[in-house]
C-alpha cells in the first residue's frame, strides 16, 4: 500500500509520543483539532480527508477518562468519513487491572473498555505490556501487544553488569520477569507481598537469594510506587550490590517521586507510554515511539510483526 494511504492522528494527551512515532515512521501528524463547548464537552474534528486510508489513532488512556473518550470519538469520525481501516493505538491501556471481578458488585471495566473501542470503529488494537496479557481476549478484533522487553533489552546490556539478577516485586509479575530471566541466561527471586488494602502494602518477603547480586525490578507499571519502593530496599537489606526497576508504564501516582527519591532504588527506567510529570535524575524514561512506526509499517506491508519482540 502506498504510504500516500497512511494517516496518523494524535489524541491530545500523547502529542508528544506521536510526534516521534511519525518522525521515525517517515511522515508528518495529521491535522485535528479538539473544540470544547462552554460546559467542557469535547468535539475532535479531523480537518482532512481520511476516504480509503489506513488511519492510526495515538491515544494513551491514562486519567483523565476524557483521554479514553477523545480516542472513541476521532476514531467515529474517522469512520464517518469512509476511512478504510482503523487503528487505536494504545501504548498504556488504561482499566487494565479492573480484568476480572475480584469482589462482589464490581465491573470488569478492561472488557467494557474493549467493547467501547470496537463499538467506536477499531479494526485492530495496538498496545503495549497490558496488565495481564489474557485481556487480549475481551477485544473480538486483532490486538498487537507489543512488549517491552524490546525496549528495555538493549539498555539491560549496555549496563553490562556482573552478577545480574531479576526480581518480581508481587507473584502477579513472576512469569514476565522469567521470560527476562531466561533471555539474558540469568536467575530470579520473587518479592511476595500483601495488602490492607489498594495501594498499600502491609508486608513483604523475599523469595530467594540476592546477596552479592545486581537486581532488577521488572514490571509493567509503577502506580504509587509503594511495591517497587518497598521491594528494592528489601532487596538491599538482603545484601545487593545495587537494584533497579524498569516498568513500562509510569503512572507515577500522589507523593511516588518522593518516595522513589527516597528508596534505595539505584535508578528507575520506564517507557514513555505516560508523560513524566517532573524531571529526576532517577527516573530515565526510554522511548517506543521507533518500535511503534516500525508495527505500523509493518501492520501497512502485511508483514508478520512477530520479529518485533526479541
């Protein structure tokens, strides 16, 4: 397909990803507006003709909700307006841990989500590192769930540590961190915590052996940071020689850059997926925008995007 066929539109929230994404995918952003009537009602208008394209969509779905429906309404018009394929692309997906009910009388707002995207005019999803790999299955289209292991992978190696280690800060986030194990060759612990309740730990315990190890934390988001915070300094008191924690998506919720400033987490590495809110010599944020235009062209060729995760 002619890359003439191509559109790329960015929601306003992750401007600053898709202007990357289409500076390595070889193009420039189309052209959106977003008008707000007088009570804060939101209307997208796609100023120019998207008849028999391929049409991307960025938009991460991270608060406010108005991200989510900002996504659902480009993509409306979009397909008003005869476009010929539609794609959301999503590099945090927001309500991803609402994936089942895990008390009575709650939603699973990562289905109804995906209901929404569909109902709205998605042809295909593109996401990255959900919170659980099996909402794939709630979406009754293709969904390309790019992992970051691609990202990350490279910077893992530059760091060339001795006596590397991984560690999962909670048994939810065991088997992502085997497969890093396994990739790089090297052995894991796992840090088994509970809760009183959301977002608060109460206590943790370490499985396994760190002392003389160079630990890295892996797991796809960093919300309070209270887990990873609290699994690194128990990882030092272990007798570590250093610990680090890579997550894809950095939420980076309340008073959690103090709190990571404080840790004894040597640096944290995430993705930019989700816009820092400050600047900090800890946190280093590594981008995907090079690993989402080559899907894109990739999903425009109808090439396998397969060899994109490692």
């Amino acid at each position: 397909m002619s890359v003439k066929k191509v559109k790329i539109f960015s929601g306003v929230a992750s401007r600053y990803l898709s202007e990357r994404v289409v500076e390595h995918f070889g193009t420039q952003l189309g052209n959106v507006t977003v008008e707000r009537y007088s009570d804060g009602e939101i209307q997208p208008n796609i100023l120019e003709s998207v008849r028999g394209c391929y049409t991307f969509f960025i938009q991460s779905t991270f608060p406010p909700t108005e991200n989510l429906m900002e996504l659902m309404l480009l993509m409306d018009a979009a397909r008003r307006a005869s476009a010929q394929y539609i794609i959301a692309v999503i590099p945090y997906f927001g309500y991803a841990r609402q994936d089942r009910k895990d008390k009575p009388r709650v939603p699973i707002a990562a289905k109804m989500v995906a209901n929404l995207l569909r109902e709205a005019g998605a042809d295909r999803i593109i996401t990255m590192d959900l919170h659980a790999p099996q909402i794939q299955g709630f979406f009754d289209i293709p969904v390309d769930h790019l992992d970051g292991f691609a990202v990350f992978e490279p910077y893992i190696r530059e760091l060339n540590l001795d006596n590397l280690l991984f560690a999962a800060p909670d048994l939810g986030s065991v088997k992502r961190v085997r497969t890093y194990a396994s990739r790089f060759g090297a052995d894991m612990v796992i840090c088994d915590k509970y809760r009183k309740r959301a977002n608060e730990v109460a206590g943790m315990t370490l499985i396994g052996d760190v002392k003389g190890k160079n630990v890295i934390l892996v797991d796809d988001m960093i919300d309070t940071g209270g887990t990873l915070c609290a699994a690194g300094d128990l990882i030092m008191e272990n007798g570590a020689l250093s610990v680090r924690a890579m997550c894809t998506h950095p939420i980076l919720s309340g008073n959690a850059y103090d709190k990571i400033e404080k840790s004894q987490l040597k640096e944290l590495i995430v993705c930019d997926t989700i816009p820092l809110k400050k600047e900090t010599d800890k946190i280093k944020a590594l981008s995907v925008a090079p690993l989402f235009a080559t899907t894109f062209k990739y999903i425009v060729e109808n090439r396998s995007i397969s060899s994109l995760f490692g």
